[in-house]
C-alpha cells in the first residue's frame, strides 16, 4: 500500500474504527470497505487467475457406485495412451498414431461413463416410483439411504469386575456411573499419597474458581491489542496459504500499514463487543485468487 489513494483510504478506515458506538451494520459496512480496498490493490499489482475453468481430463471417481471394473479397465487403458501420446514428440513418426490412439480410448471412456451413469441414474428412479406406489416406508428408506451416511452410535459395551464384556443396558450404565462417581472421590481405605492428591485437586478447583471473579487477575484480558501482539501473529502465519471467506490472504498483511490497520479493527471489535458478519457465517468462496 503505498499509492496516496490509499494511504488517504487506510487513515480514512482507521478514524471510522476510532468512532465511540459501532454497532453491527456499522461494522459490517467499514469491514466490508476494508477488504474491498485490498481486492482493488490486489488487482492492481498481482496477476489475476481464473479458477472456474474445469479441466477436460476425466476424473477417476471410483468411489462412485456405478464404477465397475470394466470402468477401471478402460480408465487404465486410456491413462496408458495419455501418457505415451505425451511422451511422443510432434515430429516423431508415431506421433499421429499415438494421437489418434489417445483420442479413440478417451473417447471410449467417456461414453461408457456416461452410459453407467445414466444406467445407475435410471435404476434409482425406477426403484423409488416402485417404492412409491406399492410401499410408502420402504419409499422413504430409500430417501434417507441416497443422502450421507452418518453414526453416532455409542457402543454399549463395558468390562465387568471379572474382565467379561457386558452389553446389557442396565449393566453399562451402572458400570460408568460407579466409574465416574468414584473419579474424584476419595476411597475410603486411602494412603497418605491419595490424600493429598485429592486435597490438591480441590485446593487447585478453589483457585480456579476464585480467579473467575477476581478482576484484578483478569484486567490483562480486557486492555487492548498491541502493534506488537498482532505483528507477532502476522509473522507466524505461514505464508502460500489459501485465502479465507474474505480472499485475503496471510501475506497481504505482512506490512507495518496492515499491521497498524489490523490493530484497530480487533481493538473496535474488542471495545464494541462486535464482529463482522463475515467472520461469523458462510459465504460463497471467491472464484479468484491473486
């Protein structure tokens, strides 16, 4: 950042983080100027690629249910003519062979993807409009089977007293409740050493209780951020990374005018008890990157 333009635009930004009441559209409105101000000095000094272009190479996706071993096959056969029609140089006699070889085998097995696919697809219609008229349940089992699978299940299983693996209800709630009742519970017959480590437990329990509402301990957790704090996390972030729901990435703010501007938005935050929305919610990740 260093035209005037927008050095003027930092400071504008930097008073408008100074203001006393900043309320949540006021933030989202100033946040939102930020990160327009450095996509616009990004387009001007780096070079801009489109990353929407899908590549025309078929993509093996073997972990799709119609994918079968005549599939692999023809991927394979295909993949072995891509590679050698890339190794044969344009001036070599078997180039033209070599080529049209490549083309015949991708063209082969695109249209046999695309026949599995539409076959797999028409199968799944076919069922659910059985399934639909002659079985309502079996219609909506079908439904829940096509979306992800998910389990979350907790295994009912637990050792008894003679190491015999239980699985009856009862017994395995029983089991971790005796467990857990007797974690930090002193047993009745204990030593010298249990003893103290349960009065430390509970002397460490107290002090950490007390500490929530001592504000003399927790006044460093409400004071501002400091230049130093967040130029030391700047440098820490690894630099080539992917850029975040904003498309700023760790390296454009490696430089003492972000740092100085960052400083003010997590104190405006910090002081408002506000965040940007963005910094909250989904968006749609941008299409192109610097």
């Amino acid at each position: 950042m260093t035209s005037d333009q927008r050095l003027t635009d930092c400071a504008t930004l930097i008073d408008r983080f100074l203001e006393r009441s900043i309320d949540q559209n006021a933030i989202d409105t100033i946040y939102s100027d930020f990160v327009k101000m450095y996509h616009d000095e990004m387009s001007i000094f780096l070079k801009e690629i489109n990353t929407t272009k899908r590549s025309k190479k078929a993509v093996r996706w073997t972990k799709r249910p119609y994918w079968d071993e005549e599939l692999s096959e023809t991927w394979d056969q295909f993949h072995k003519a891509e590679k050698l029609y890339l190794r044969t140089g344009k001036h070599d006699r078997t180039y033209v062979t070599a080529k049209n070889d490549f083309l015949s085998k991708q063209k082969l097995f695109d249209k046999m993807l695309k026949r599995k696919r539409r076959s797999f697809q028409c199968s799944q219609v076919y069922d659910l409009e059985k399934a639909n008229t002659s079985d309502p349940t079996a219609f909506w089992n079908h439904i829940a089977s096509l979306g992800p699978k998910s389990s979350s299940k907790i295994p009912w299983e637990v050792y008894g007293t003679n190491n015999e693996i239980l699985t009856d209800h009862d017994s395995v709630l029983n089991k971790w409740k005796y467990d857990f009742e007797g974690l930090f519970t002193p047993p009745a017959d204990k030593t010298r050493e249990q003893t103290l480590f349960y009065a430390n437990i509970k002397q460490s329990n107290k002090a950490r209780e007390d500490s929530l509402n001592d504000n003399e301990i927790n006044v460093g957790l409400n004071v501002d951020f400091t230049i130093e704090e967040v130029r030391k996390m700047i440098t820490r972030a690894k630099s080539g990374k992917a850029p975040g729901i904003d498309g700023l990435v760790a390296d454009t703010f490696k430089n003492e005018r972000s740092i100085a501007l960052l400083t003010e938005v997590f104190n405006c935050c910090l002081n408002n008890d506000v965040i940007p929305t963005d910094w909250t919610g989904y968006h749609q990740p941008h299409t192109q990157i610097w």
